[in-house]
C-alpha cells in the first residue's frame, strides 16, 4: 500500500518502492535448462556453465514430457546439399522441369516465396539464382533408414508418417538412458547433425497433436516444448489452420461461421460443433482444448501408400496433369519398392476449385509396385474423370501385398508390358548405383 492505492505486482516485477517498503524483491522460479550443443542440464543462465553455447532450451516441464515429434528440415533439399558441397551456399529447389514443379526447396530459396508444389516457371520468376535439382528418391531413402536407426536407439515406441519425420514416446526410457527424453532428443538432431549432416527440428509435449504443433515453431534446427500447464494459454491465440488436419475448406468454412481462432473454436459446445460440422466438429472441440489420446503406434499396419500435390494455382491442362500423374506414380513405386510391399487398387485422387473431391479406384489382376503400371491405372482414371480445372492431385495405390506376390502375370492385354517392366526394373539397378539422374523419363520433365 502506498498513499493509500494498492500496488499489484505481476510474477516478474519487483516493488519499485523496493528502498521505502518492507516487500522484498521478487526471484523467478528456477526451471531446469538444457544446452543443445553439450546436453548439460542445469538450473537456470543465459549461457550453457559447461560450453558457454547460447543454444538453450528452458522449460518447467522439461524433465517430465516425453511424446516427441522429429522433422527434418527441407529433407530433400538438404541431402542434396550434403551430398554436393558446392551446393551448400545456393538456394536449391527439388523438382520437375520447366513445366514440373517444386517438390521442396531449401530456407534460402524459401527466403524468395518459393514453396512446396508451387510450378516451376512460377518458382524460378521468384528465385531465378536457384539450382533445380531432380529428385533422388534411393538417396532420401537411404538417409531416412540412417535417421530411423538412431531413433531406434533411444525408443522402440517410434511412429513414421513418411520419409523425413516420426513420432517418438519416450515414456520410461529416463533410466535406461540415465536421462529425461528432451536431453535424448536434444542428442538425437546433434547426432543427425554431426553423423548424417542432415538436421531436424523437434516439438516435445504431453501429446502427438500439441507435439507436431510444436516442431514447426522454430524450423530449422528448432526445439520447441508446449506443457500440460500452458496449454489453454498456448492455443487460444492461433489461428484455427494450425490444427492438425484443418485445411483451406475447412478453415474457410470455420471463419463463416465466425471462428478464427481457436478461442473462438472454444466457444462453442461439442454439441453445436457437432451439429454444424459433423463429425469433424467433435474432433475440434478436443483438439481446441489441447485433447489428444492417440498413442504413439509402432506397428500400425499400412493400409495404402499414396502421394498428392496441391497446385498453387488451379489447372485444366491435360499435359501438365499427365506429367504429374506420372511424377507421382513413380515416388509411390518408390516408396512401394522401398517398403518391399505391392498394392492391387489404384486410386486417383482430384480435388476440384470448388473443393469438391473425386476419388477413382481401379483394381488390378495382381498387386504391382511398377511405376509403369500405376501410372497407365491413374491415367485411365484421370481420362474418366471430369473436366477440371483442378487444385489438387494424388496417386495411391492400397489392398497391399508382399513384394514376392508383385507383378506375377503383367497385363495379358498388352503385349509390351513384359518389356517395360524389364526396362523399369534394370532402370531402378542404374538408378540405385548412379543416382535418379542417371535415367529420366521424357513425361517426367512436362
């Protein structure tokens, strides 16, 4: 009290009459701190005791989160950087042709606008400095397995979503390890660093949504926590579209009806979200207050394997479609080849400018994990499917099989698919020994 009014102070101010009343100053709580570069725990500093790095990381909840979400940064790009020096300091785009598009890029070229799926044309107006390399899918591959392995060293419980980025629980590994998990996941983007030359950005929390939220806050190189007790605080601020699974659509249809934010979201009861948005309108009452009870799934059967790429404009042209079909024909091959599985149904996914979404399967005589062969099913889809123009497009093939039971009786139709399945197949041998560069089809580059 001071001339009679009352002085409220907040948790980091100290009483400016300090000298004159008897309130002593106030001390912030100590919480632990973690040094990136040399793993040292300690209890509170701008600058790590043991190395003197700056690269901290503090948190109340440090030592007690243990569901981690790992993402490589601008993965493609970046072992095409490891693997070419001279590359290092240019800003590199991963992609198609003139008429191709980019399949990711690296920061400095992100630096000028360019983006993921955005058309080449479009990317080298923005960037005309960049070096455009062509994807080298056994090269991505090899580095994911490298990756994987040394996750495996910290959890069993590890859950891929792709190539470049996994879930992780650590729960119970602390005294396996002789540490809490945000110091082994700290160790784990320093090992990728200094092992693969590739680096990754982690998100630590209590969940797998509010964990995969988190590793996008601070890319590249980041390490982001979000806690159980900051939750609420945390969200309500951010826009609806960083939820997990809230697109274009669904957020346009969210602002119409007033919600921006997820404060906005946390408004409304589950009943009346329900009955507005359906059943995705009970998956954002739980999301927007942070609720996540999916587990980290090691095992988790595949049931497709599938790739799409939304355009940054929308397009009618049958040429430029055909070549994508066919761009994403091959990286399911890939991946199918790599997970030594086939797929007997063949999906074509478009999604029209009114966001309307067409979806075509077709169902082989046998599973198949041939580039040539999934790219004539989704081409004869595409030529049943209506007219565009389309903003979105995908290649999946599902029904999966071992990779002993592919390709056993070709097409009895076609007299030449004996031939190009031989020619596909030593094509991958020089691929896999010389790089993805070292053999391209003429539709690959449209």
């Amino acid at each position: 009290m001071k001339n009679g009014n009352l002085l409220i102070l907040n948790d980091f101010q100290k009483c400016p009459h300090v000298d004159t009343c008897h309130k002593p100053p106030y001390d912030p709580p100590i919480m632990p701190v973690l040094c990136r570069d040399c793993l040292t725990l300690f209890p509170t500093g701008t600058r790590c005791p043991a190395c003197r790095s700056p690269r901290l990381i503090a948190h109340p909840e440090l030592e007690t989160l243990s569901i981690a979400h790992m993402d490589c940064d601008a993965f493609y790009a970046s072992v095409e950087k490891r693997d070419n020096p001279t590359l290092r300091d240019q800003p590199v785009i991963v992609g198609g042709g003139q008429r191709g598009v980019v399949s990711t890029c690296c920061y400095l070229a992100r630096i000028h606008g360019v983006r993921s799926a955005m058309p080449m044309f479009q990317a080298l107006k923005l960037c005309p400095q960049a070096v455009v390399v062509k994807p080298r899918f056994p090269a991505y591959i090899e580095a994911s397995r490298a990756i994987r392995a040394l996750m495996e060293a910290l959890t069993p419980a590890i859950e891929p979503l792709s190539l470049d980025e996994a879930f992780l629980d650590l729960t119970g590994t602390a005294r396996l390890h002789g540490a809490p998990p945000a110091v082994m996941l700290a160790r784990l983007v320093r090992d990728m660093e200094t092992q693969l030359g590739l680096t990754g950005s982690v998100g630590l929390s209590h969940n797998k949504y509010l964990a995969k939220i988190a590793s996008d806050l601070d890319k590249p190189r980041g390490f982001s926590i979000v806690g159980r007790e900051e939750t609420e605080a945390f969200l309500h601020p951010k826009p609806v579209r960083i939820i997990w699974g809230v697109g274009t659509a669904t957020q346009a249809a969210l602002e119409a009806a007033g919600i921006r934010t997820i404060a906005d979201l946390c408004r409304w009861s589950r009943q009346d979200l329900a009955a507005r948005f359906g059943q995705m309108g009970d998956r954002l009452y739980s999301l927007a207050r942070g609720q996540d009870t999916r587990k980290v799934t090691r095992d988790e059967k595949l049931k497709s394997i599938s790739k799409e790429t939304t355009f940054h404009e929308d397009t009618a042209d049958p040429d430029l479609l055909d070549g994508h079909i066919w761009r994403l024909a091959e990286q399911v091959a890939d991946r199918a080849k790599a997970k030594q599985l086939s797929g007997r149904t063949v999906t074509l996914k478009l999604k029209r400018s009114d966001f309307q979404i067409l979806t075509r399967r077709h169902t082989l005589p046998d599973p198949t994990q041939l580039t040539d062969r999934i790219y004539r099913a989704a081409r004869d889809l595409f030529a049943q499917a209506p007219q565009g123009p389309f903003r979105l497009i995908g290649v999946g093939i599902s029904d999966l099989a071992p990779e002993a039971e592919a390709d056993l009786s070709g097409d009895l139709l076609d007299p030449n698919a004996a031939k190009r399945a031989a020619a596909e197949k030593a094509s991958d041998a020089i691929r896999s020994r010389f790089g993805t560069e070292a053999i391209i089809k003429g539709r690959a580059l449209r």
